[in-house]
C-alpha cells in the first residue's frame, strides 16, 4: 500500500518531536509555521481568487462596451477596449502565479480557467448576445424537424445521416419544455469548454509528468484553442466525447495490451518504446475489478457508437489515436481499435447507404491526393481582404508556435527521460487522414483541435521542469510571456471573422419576416451562404444560395438573371443582409462593393418587389411565370 505524504505531515526526529500545543514547544524548535510546512498562505490563495473575480468583471463589462456594428474586418482585436486586455493579462497572471504556489490548490486553478474560459471564449454570447456561425441557427432547426416528425429523412440532407447529435438537442427540448435552444446555442461555446475542463485535464495527467505541467498544459489548450469548433454543433459534440474515451482508457487500462515477451514484434516494440520513453514501462497496470472493468469497457464502446452516430470525421479520427496509444504501450484494450474502424465503415454501408450512394464521386475524389487536401485547401485560404489575410496568417503563426513547442517538448522530454512519446504519437496520429479527402477544405483545422489537446503536453515541457516544486520566477515569467503571445493571437484568429460569423437582432427581424410572408414550399434564395435562418421550418421551405461564403479567386459579379432563372416557374423570395456583405468582402466571393450594386440594380427590377427592409437586410419577392411575370 503507498502512503501519500502531504504537507501536513510532520517528520518525527526522535526525542526532538515537536508539540504543538499552544505556542510551546520542546527541545528548542520553532513551531511550525506556513513557511517551514511548506503551505501556502491563505491570504495568498483568497487573493489569487480576488484576482481572478476582478479580472472576470472587468473582462465581461468591458465586453458590453463593444458596438458590434463597429466592428471590422479585422474582427474583434481592433474594436475591444483596453479593459478587455488588462483583463485578460490579469487572468494569465494569475493562473501562472497559482501555478506557483508551493502547494498546488485545484479549486483555485480550476477558478482561474473558469474565468480565461468566459474572457477568452465567451466574447460572442456577451458582445452580441446570439448565436455565432450560421450552422448554429441550422442545428437547432434540424433538432427541431426531428424532434417535431419524430423521423428522420436522411434523403434531406447528409445531416440526417449523423443524428445522434441532434436527437440528443431534442431530447433536451422536451426534457426541459424549452422549444427555444436559442439562449443556450448562445452560451454552448463557454458551456463546451468547461464541459472539456475535467477530460482535459485527466488526459494531461496521465500524459505529463506531474500535476502542475497537466495544469499548465489544459491552460495552453484553451489559449490556443482558436478553431470556433465549439458552439452547438455534432463537431463540438464529438470532441468532448472523444477526449472523455481518451481520459478514460488513460486512467483505466494504461499498460501494454500484450505480454512484451510473447512474440519477436513485441520484443522489438517495447525495446525501441522504452529506449525513446524510459518512463513508458513505470505506468503500471493496476486493473480495476472485474465488474468496474466490464462496466467501463461497455461505457468506452457506447461513447465510440455515440460519436459514429453524430459526425463523420471524428470517428476516423480516433482510430488512428488509439492505435497510438496501443503502439506505445498505453492502452490495453487491443479491441477497440477493431471496434473504432468497424463502426464508422458499417455506419457509411449500412446507416448512411443513401448519403454515400449520392456523393461517391465527392468522397473519395480526392483520396490519395495529399498536395491538394493539404496545402491546397489552405492555399485557398489566403485570400479576400486585407485584413482576413491577416487573420489568416495569424492563424498560420499560431498553429506553427504550438507544434515548434511541440517537437521541442519532445526533444526536451527525450533528453530529461520524463513522459512523451505518447503525447506526441497521439499528436501526429490524426494527419494520417491527409491523404482521404479535405473535408470541404477544413480538414488542417480539424486535425489541429484532434492534435491539439496531446501537443500541448508536449508544449509545457520546454517552459516547466519535471519537479513537483512551484515554478521558479523566470519559468513562470516564460510562462506567461508564452501564455500572453497566444492569447492575444487567438483574439485575432479566433474573432477575426466575427463581423461574418455573428448576427444581430435586426438580421433576426428580417428572417423572421420572411417565413411569416413567405407560404409554405416557397424558394427562398439568399446571395450569399451566411445567413441565420432555418432554425426553424427547416424541411418546408427550398433553400437556394447564389454564391458560397468562400474565397473565389477573380469572383464574377453576381447577376439578376441567376435569382431570376430560380424563380423562373413559381416565382422566390431573396434576402440579403449585412453578415452575407461581409462574408463576401472579407473571403473575395464577390467582387469588392458588388452585394451592394446588386441590390441596387436587380432590385429595380421588373418583377421585383421589395418587401420588407432594415438595418440589418432586405427582402425582395421574384415573380414567376405563374405568377404573371
């Protein structure tokens, strides 16, 4: 049985033990006092939480100071005011200075990433107040449909292929009786993120060295985590479950998952393992009792078929992180990695059949083709307006100091023998999916957030030794230093977009207007694909779009002849709005100043009516053939 010693406990020296009643004492010796106990003063802990309570407050007020409409397409880092950085640097300091302290206090830590969550991530719930990302809008309405009909059509879209998600967001409507999820797609980024705060930093622990590198490492996530893959969407859903498996095989069945003596490979496997992570053989693999083990590897199964039921990337994306972890000696269950390629491929044959059998060409058009699912998808990135080629570059920055860290850490956890060959397999595993298919040019991003929460316990290490001390006064200013260059980075990567990715009241008003105007079946086009609609009636209604949000090198001018050939029998109903004008100058899908020429020209045109308008966009009603026109 290992005996813990705490800070409490006081050595006996013999006939020199200490009696601590009242202020005597024996022999001479002091009594024991916070700093000969090696604990950490109260006050100093209530300050720290003071601290990061003030930085909280200020933080949020300086939020409401923001006139969204100000803001431009450099996104949020030029319209936030100085409050909102001093807030910011506030948080930092003091999580690395309660990171210092002698004695480690959770509650305190877990309080200050709290409070870096809501100022870093929750920008878009306090500035604006709704939704962010058209998808979010999109979510909830096929919750609805599904929750409504009570089937599925996977004929609809390929979102019906992938319900598990949105039944789980139906299932919450009529537990709650909330029919409007609008307050809490608002606030699902902050809610995501504190939903990963416990899987983090499980999975940290067991893939770092000590407590406070783990600590450190879960800090480093959220500072660069920039991807916005965390509002209410199957993406962010998957993710969570997919760091809860990773955290639960972690703690549960660490260990090789063969004897290492049993065959030449073994033999060879371990050899080269441990000669690359000397640590690597001291995991040990203390099972649980066999009842605990079958409930837990029954919970680990459920979770990878909740994750083949909501997405179609994250479940390929395990597969290649389990084998990493099997390969080096930290997961025993060598059948789950089975289980993780049979789900997802019996899911497309057999659940998915439709949605495979129309887009076969689309799937694997690009299998093989590395260059082009790489650098190719991100080539087309870079570009639009000056100062979306600015954010993209910044995001380019940031993902490169995060890996530099990486391969750094590894170097530096090879050299010191301290964990870190699994981290960093686990990092490396998911860009074996480079070569199937670019995933509508997203598929850098994705694997960034799969790798993310491994390479940042490989990041800590050049910046904090292996002890289990508070960190020395230049490792913690290095600390910070660090801490601060990626959160300001992530100010400008992550709300870059965000004169496009978030909508206002008045957008609200004219999508609202338009189902009320519009009958049911109608066309409804929009110029270009951003706009919040389809939270509700979303299987009623023909959705068309005239031009993706995405940059179009040498965009031709939109046209009216484009509505009109749509409207052309039955006549349709176009809304333009303000978030569809700057996605399409900030990403170059139109040419500069074209949205609004277009509904200058076209909406004077014969047979088209305008029927409703304000600040935040217009609508106009195309007449068809049957309609007179």
């Amino acid at each position: 049985m290992m005996i813990r010693e705490t800070a409490t406990s006081l050595p006996e020296h013999g006939a020199h033990r200490q009696e601590t009643h009242g202020h005597t004492h024996v022999g001479g010796a002091k009594p024991p006092t916070h700093r000969n106990l090696g604990l950490t003063p109260s006050w100093h802990v209530g300050a720290l939480a003071a601290a990061a309570a003030a930085a909280l407050a200020l933080g949020v007020w300086s939020m409401t100071q923001v006139n969204p409409v100000l803001i431009g397409g450099a996104g949020l880092i030029a319209s936030l005011p100085p409050a909102y950085f001093v807030a910011l640097g506030l948080s930092l300091t003091a999580f690395v200075a309660s990171l210092s302290l002698r004695r480690l206090v959770p509650v305190l830590l877990t309080w200050q990433l709290l409070v870096t969550v809501v100022i870093l991530h929750g920008a878009d719930a306090v500035i604006h107040g709704l939704p962010r990302l058209e998808a979010s809008y999109r979510h909830l309405g096929i919750a609805d449909t599904i929750g409504q009909s009570g089937q599925l059509n996977p004929n609809l879209d390929a979102y019906f292929n992938w319900p598990g998600f949105f039944d789980m967001l139906g299932m919450l409507s009529g537990a709650t009786g909330a029919k409007d999820l609008l307050g809490i797609a608002t606030w699902a980024p902050v809610g995501i993120n504190i939903l990963m705060l416990a899987p983090l930093l499980a999975l940290a622990r067991r893939l770092t060295a000590n407590p406070r590198q783990a600590w450190a490492a879960v800090w480093i996530f959220y500072l660069a985590s920039w991807i916005g893959q965390d509002y209410l969407s199957p993406q962010a859903y998957s993710f969570v479950l997919l760091l809860t498996l990773v955290a639960c095989l972690l703690s549960v069945f660490d260990g090789w998952a063969w004897p290492t003596e049993r065959t030449k490979f073994s033999k060879w496997l371990a050899r080269n393992v441990t000669n690359l992570d000397g640590s690597v053989p001291r995991y040990g693999a203390i099972a649980a009792p066999r009842a605990d083990t079958a409930v837990l590897v029954v919970v680990c199964a459920l979770i990878l078929v909740a994750m083949t039921a909501s997405h179609q990337l994250s479940p390929f994306a395990v597969i290649p992180i389990l084998a990493a972890l099997l390969l080096t000696g930290r997961l025993r269950l060598r059948f789950l990695p089975v289980l993780a390629v049979v789900l997802p491929l019996g899911w497309l044959l057999f659940a998915a059949s439709s949605f495979v059998q129309g887009h076969f060409g689309q799937l694997l058009g690009s299998l093989g083709d590395i260059g082009a699912n790489s650098l190719g998808a991100l080539s087309t990135r870079v570009s639009g307006s000056d100062a979306h080629v600015f954010v993209v570059y910044t995001r380019i920055a940031e993902v490169a100091l995060v890996w530099l860290l990486a391969v750094v850490g590894a170097i530096v956890g090879y050299r010191r023998k301290t964990p870190w060959l699994a981290a960093a397999a686990a990092a490396l595993a998911p860009l074996v999916l480079i070569p199937l298919q670019p995933y509508g040019g997203e598929l850098l991003l994705r694997l960034y957030l799969f790798s993310l929460p491994f390479a940042v316990c490989l990041a800590v290490l050049p910046l904090m030794s292996d002890h289990s001390a508070g960190l020395s006064l230049r490792r913690a200013l290095a600390l910070l230093l660090m801490g601060s260059v990626l959160a300001t980075a992530t100010v400008v990567s992550r709300y870059g977009n965000d004169s496009m990715e978030s909508f206002s009241n008045d957008e609200l008003a004219v999508v609202n207007r338009l189902y009320s105007t519009a009958p049911t079946g109608s066309v409804l086009i929009e110029a270009v694909r951003n706009t919040p609609w389809r939270f509700q009636h979303y299987a009623d209604y023909d959705y068309r779009a005239l031009v993706a949000a995405e940059p179009i090198p040498n965009a031709a001018p939109l046209s009216c002849d484009a509505a009109n050939q749509i409207a052309h029998k039955s006549g349709a109903y176009l809304i333009v709005t303000q978030s569809q004008q700057e996605a399409a100058e900030l990403r170059g899908s139109t040419p500069t100043g074209d949205i609004q020429r277009f509904v200058a020209t076209c909406g004077t045109s014969p047979g088209w009516t305008k029927v409703f308008e304000n600040a935040g966009g217009v609508i106009f009603h195309i007449e068809g053939v049957s309609n007179g026109k």
